[in-house]
C-alpha cells in the first residue's frame, strides 16, 4: 500500500502538479499507522505571534523559524503521552534536523525548568530546544486543548497540518511522510 502511495504521489510530481499542493499532499497520501489521524488543512494557517520562552528567559516567537519546515511539539511532563513520544522527537530531530528541517518542542503548563532540564538529562535528549509556555498561551492562540500536539508549519510560517496524541515521529513511514513534504515545496 506504501509504495502505491508513493507511486500516485511522484506520478503526479512527474506530470507536473503544482509541488507545493504535492508536498502538503505528501503528507496526507503517506499518512498511515497512527499517523493516518494527521489533520491538513484545506487552506495554511496563520501561526500566532504569541511568544515563549528559552531555558535563558528569551522571548521566541514561531517566526523566528520562518524559511525552515517545523514539526511543533507541545507537551509537559505531567502528559505521559507527551513524555512516551520525547524520544521520537529526538530521535527524528537527529536524523533530519538541518538548515532546512527542525523540531521545536514547547512545554506548556506548569513544569520548572529544573525539571525539564532533569528530564532532558535523563533520557538523552541533546537536539530539541527547551522552549516555554507556562500559562499555556501560545498553545490557546494556535487553537490546541489536549496534549500531546503536533502542528507542522512551512517555510511561509503557516500551519498545514497537526496531530493529537502521541506517535513514532522517527518511524520510517513518519520520516518519508515528511521528507516527501519537504521535497515537494
């Protein structure tokens, strides 16, 4: 099913579809698994401006990763969901993150920075920033509830797609989902 997927999916890059429409289409056509729950949407969306946090206290805004695909995580270390998929996000980050390509996660809620950093500590994670939203701001603006969640935003700065819950970020189905989305913009 995979590779008949892919097939419709370069059979219409070969023919001359439009390559952005291709590469958001990518990431519907190879969603499959858990990930066959991914939301595009219809038209991109406007990210809000709302800003967090880094571990230094300085303020970042999603526009600050304007130019670069960005697969945007928002968990907390009370969502065991969020704390099971960590390591994917890692793991994904390490195999594609680059100049082009990257991994933002946000805590969101109420989680000490102490705690974060002893969590990162823990389970070996090096690549992912450690990002803040205590008051679970810039998680309202953009429209989410329930934790964990997934938004995926282009080089423009819009979102065109997310995902509730948990997943395997670095499986293989997940990296061609996303190396297909990036390479069809």
């Amino acid at each position: 099913m995979r590779f008949l997927k892919l097939l419709v999916l370069y059979a219409g890059l070969a023919a001359g579809a439009n390559p952005v429409v291709a590469g958001t289409d990518a990431l519907f056509t190879l969603a499959e698994g858990d990930l066959a729950a991914l939301q595009l949407h219809g038209e991109p969306r406007a990210v809000p401006t709302t800003a967090v946090t880094d571990a230094s206290g300085k303020a970042v805004k999603l526009s600050d990763y304007r130019g670069k695909y960005v697969l945007l995580n928002f968990w907390a270390l009370w969502c065991a969901p969020c704390v099971k998929e960590m390591p994917s996000l890692e793991r994904l980050d390490a195999a594609l993150g680059s100049a082009k390509f990257e991994v933002v996660t946000i805590t969101t809620g109420r989680n000490s920075r102490a705690a974060v950093d002893k969590f990162f500590t823990e389970k070996k994670i090096t690549h992912l920033p450690k990002l803040f939203d205590p008051k679970m701001a810039l998680l309202r603006a953009i429209g989410g509830g329930s934790l964990p969640l997934t938004v995926l935003i282009g080089p423009d700065g819009l979102e065109v797609a997310r995902f509730n819950g948990d997943a395997e970020w670095d499986s293989p189905t997940a990296q061609a989902m996303l190396r297909g989305w990036m390479s069809g913009s």
